[in-house]
C-alpha cells in the first residue's frame, strides 16, 4: 500500500442509548502508516474501542472523516465496506468474536470463505496459521473446548489468514500468561517487519513500551 494505511481527522462517535447521548469518542485525529507499530492506551471507557472499530471499518464516525486505505468510508456502501475490510484489515476483538459451534480451524477459514478461496486452500492455509500461533495440535477444537489463551490465539490466527496490511488487536494479550503473551507480542512484531501495520490496544506498560508509538487516551480524545 502507497501512503498511509488509516487516516481519521476530528473523528467522534455519539452512541445513542435509551434517548441519551455518549460521547465515546469526543475529536480524534490519527494518521496510522503502512509501516506503524502503534500501542494506543488509557483507562476502561476512555474509547479505544470504540476507535479500534473506526479505524476497522466495523463502524463508522458521527462526525469527521476516516480514510481507509486512502478511501473516504462516508461514500462507501455496505458491501463495499466490506470488501475494503477483508482486503486491508485484521481484527482481533477484545471478547474474541469466534463462532461457538465451529472448530478452530474452520474459524479461521471463514475470512477466506469471502475471498472465494477453495476448501482445501483454506484449511491449509487455516492451519498454517493455527500452527503459527502454537495451536496445531486443536485445529479441530471448538471455542468452548479451548482455554481463554487459546481462543485468543485463534481469533489472532483468523484476523491473519488474509494476509491483512493493517492489524487491529484489542487486548491480544490480555488473557494470556506471560509466555504465552510474549509468543504473540514476537508474532505481532515479525508482521510488523514484514510490513503489516499494527496497532494493538493494551492495559500492560511494557507491552505498550514494545510498540514504537504510543497514544493515550483519556474521555474520548487523545492526550498524548
Ligand atoms: N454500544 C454502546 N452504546 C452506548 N455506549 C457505549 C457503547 N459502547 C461503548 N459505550 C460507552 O462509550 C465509552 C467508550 O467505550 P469503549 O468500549 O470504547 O472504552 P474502552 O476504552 O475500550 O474501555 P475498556 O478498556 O474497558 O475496554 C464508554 O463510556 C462506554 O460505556
Ligand atoms: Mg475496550
């Protein structure tokens, strides 16, 4: 990708609930480059969040401009959305977001289901990266049969399978013990230095220290 991966300018996001307004996101300018390694934190509610599912895709601003991939989201439909989701972004959400009934390996598979891959390109490939993140031996494990360290790895594994040029991480490691949490911060970085823009949200000081830029965030706008 030529020129910045993510740009949002005076970005807010009001949620309405129950005829009252939450100013979730109060102002927002951010420019994430194709070769970032961005660790954004700052305290419960303060809207990160909410401003990782901006820069996604997965919702749009109230007010300002959020440029994907150098696409103004106001003019794109739907399915274009979409589309520019599953071509540039890896998500991984904060409650992982697998399909409960389906096993690991076909949880990682679905993003490719969309990109019209065939089934046995995508279990391979699902299980190459089910593989990299330390899970080989539970491809056929369903969410409910894995730990929670295990469910965040394959919700990582899924978020990868397409070869994304941003990865979005929600607390990657937040319910991880400490090995398993720096097996997953080394993966992030080598994406990194194979040019795949990273911007992880973390509680943990000296996961943010990894990154090589961090923002903080406080009541719905940046503060440093
Ligand atoms: N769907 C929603 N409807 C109404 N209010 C919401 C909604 N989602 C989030 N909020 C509110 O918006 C604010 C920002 O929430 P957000 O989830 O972005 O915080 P966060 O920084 O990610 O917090 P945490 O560290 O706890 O995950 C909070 O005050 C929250 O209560
Ligand atoms: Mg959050």
């Amino acid at each position: 990708m030529t020129g910045p991966a993510i740009v949002a300018t005076d970005v807010t996001r009001t949620y309405e609930l129950d005829g009252v307004s939450v100013p979730a996101l109060r102002g927002v300018s951010l420019r994430i480059e194709s070769t970032d390694y961005l660790a954004i934190v700052g305290t419960s509610g303060s809207g990160k969040s909410t401003l990782m599912h901006l820069l996604g895709g997965l919702d749009r601003p109230t007010s300002g401009t959020l440029l994907i991939g150098g696409r103004d989201v106001a003019t794109l439909g739907p399915a274009e959305m979409a589309r520019l989701r599953n071509e540039t972004i890896g998500f991984v959400f904060q409650s992982f977001h697998l399909l409960a009934r389906t096993t690991a390996r076909d949880n990682v598979a679905l993003p490719l289901v969309y990109r019209g891959v065939g089934r046995r390109e995508r279990r391979g490939r699902a299980a190459e990266m089910l593989d990299r993140v330390g899970l080989a031996h539970r491809l056929d494990h369903r969410p409910n049969q894995m730990s929670g360290g295990e469910q965040q790895r394959v919700a990582i594994a899924r978020a990868l399978v397409t070869g994304p040029s941003v990865l979005l991480a929600d607390e990657p490691t937040g319910n991880l013990d400490s090995a398993t949490g720096q097996s997953v911060l080394a993966l992030l970085e080598s994406l990194n230095a194979d040019g795949v823009a990273v911007v992880l949200v973390t509680h943990d000081k000296d996961v943010a220290a990894r990154a090589s830029r961090q923002i903080v965030m406080k009541d719905g706008v940046i503060v440093s």
